[in-house]
C-alpha cells in the first residue's frame, strides 16, 4: 500500500510541475492581451475617437470600457501568476472562474460585432453625411473629416464630386485632404485632372476594410475566446492534483 502511495505521489509530483509550467506560460499571454486591450483602449481614447465619433453609433463609453478590460486582464493576469507559484487550489478555481467569465463576454461582443456590421456599416455612412453638412461649421468634425481623408487616401462619402455637390458651406469646392499632392492642389471646385484626387469615397474605403478582414479578426478573437477556456481547464486540473498531492501526504 505504501509502494503505490508512493509512486502515486511520485506521477503526481511531476504533473503538477508541468501544468504549473503551462498554466505560467498561459499566464503570460493571457497578461499580454490585457496589456494590448489596454494600449488599444488607450489608443482609441486619445487618437482613433476622432474617426469613431463621425459614427452615428459611437458610443463615447467605449475607450473607457477597453481601458477597463485591459487593466482588469493584466491584474487577474498578474494574481494568476502567484496563485499559479503558491499552488493554492481555492484561488486557482476563483481564476479558473474569471477565465469563463471573460470568455462569454468575448464571444458575446464577437458575435455582437458580426451580428450588428451592417448597422456599423449604415452608422458610419450617416455620420459621414452629417459630416458634409458640419464641414468648416464644427471645428473637430472638420479635422476628424480631413484627417479621415489623409490618412486614408479618400475623398468624400463615394467620391470627390459629393464636395462638388455640396454648395452650402464648402460652395461646391473640394477640402485640399482630399488632394493626392497638396503642393499641387487645383483652386478650381471642378478637378482639371481626375488624378489629382482620391478617387474613393471614404464609406467605400472603410467598408470593404470592413469586409475583408471582418472574418480575420473574428476567427482571432474567436481563437482567443477559447484559449482562455484551455487556460480555465489548466486552473482546475492543476487545483485537482495539488489537493490529491495533498490527500496523499496526508494519507
């Protein structure tokens, strides 16, 4: 009886060394998701909102909401670790719990986000239309919408000649962020050349981003949704052999 204690506890005493081993490596990554939820909670907050408030559903909440995540994920993420080197089982079933937890809310905002494109896709199309009509009238919607079309090589809501189209506050002249070369910007509202401009419109440019790589950034945050279930599994698995480790100490 004692040679089969003893050679339980010498197979346990090796699983439990490598499960602490992956559960720390999980641990890792699962901390270094927090830390890019956080840097892009920060981003949004002080750099992307100017192109997400020319949305009609943005939702100003949003930036603080990742922020939070993020800095919630690198202290679990961090409490993770100890209890992971202490090897205490009651903590580790608390972790295994927040793991569960965090991966219903990333299927839930996943499938959120495939459900609701077409609406984010119809939000973004109204606010670039309140845009045309607040242009040079707002101040920030007039840098959000330059800076929209600088950055990406656009011109309008489908094309130039929505500007051309615009007679109210812009008199039918198109915004130089839309020139392909500033430097060389026509003054006259009609181009001389169609090739001094962006030929995109902007709702088109961000759509079909939208669509090609919708399905990439789904299958990843599906991918990282249930890596945190594996890393929940680990929790319990590690949390079950140290209380049998114990049992049999005791025993």
């Amino acid at each position: 009886m004692d040679q089969g204690r003893a050679k339980s506890a010498m197979a346990t005493g090796p699983a439990v060394t490598c499960m602490k081993t992956l559960l720390m490596v999980f641990n890792f990554l699962f901390w270094i998701t927090g830390i890019a939820i956080l840097a892009l909670g920060i981003w949004t907050k002080v750099d992307l909102y100017k192109y997400m408030e020319l949305s009609s559903i943005y939702y100003k909440e949003s930036p603080y909401i990742l922020i939070g995540v993020g800095a919630v994920i690198v202290l679990v993420g961090s409490l993770g670790c100890c209890c992971t080197v202490k090897g205490n089982s009651i903590l580790l079933y608390v972790y295994a719990v927040f793991l569960v937890v965090v991966f219903v809310v990333e299927l839930s905002a996943g499938a959120a986000g495939f459900v609701y494109q077409s609406k984010l896709e119809t939000g973004f199309k109204e606010g670039l239309q309140t845009a045309l009509h607040k242009y040079q009238v707002n101040t920030e919607i007039t840098a959000a919408m330059d800076d929209l079309q600088t950055q990406l090589k656009c011109c309008g809501i489908h094309g130039y000649t929505d500007w051309v189209n615009r007679t109210t506050t812009t008199k039918g002249k198109i915004p130089s962020s839309c020139c392909v070369d500033q430097t060389k910007c026509p003054t006259d509202p009609l181009p001389d050349n169609v090739k001094d401009w962006y030929s995109k419109g902007c709702y088109y440019t961000v759509v079909d981003f939208m669509q090609s790589n919708m399905g990439i950034i789904g299958g990843v945050a599906l991918g990282i949704s249930f890596f945190q279930v594996f890393g929940a599994l680990l929790a319990c698995c590690l949390a079950k052999n140290i209380n049998k480790a114990k049992y049999e100490q005791v025993a």
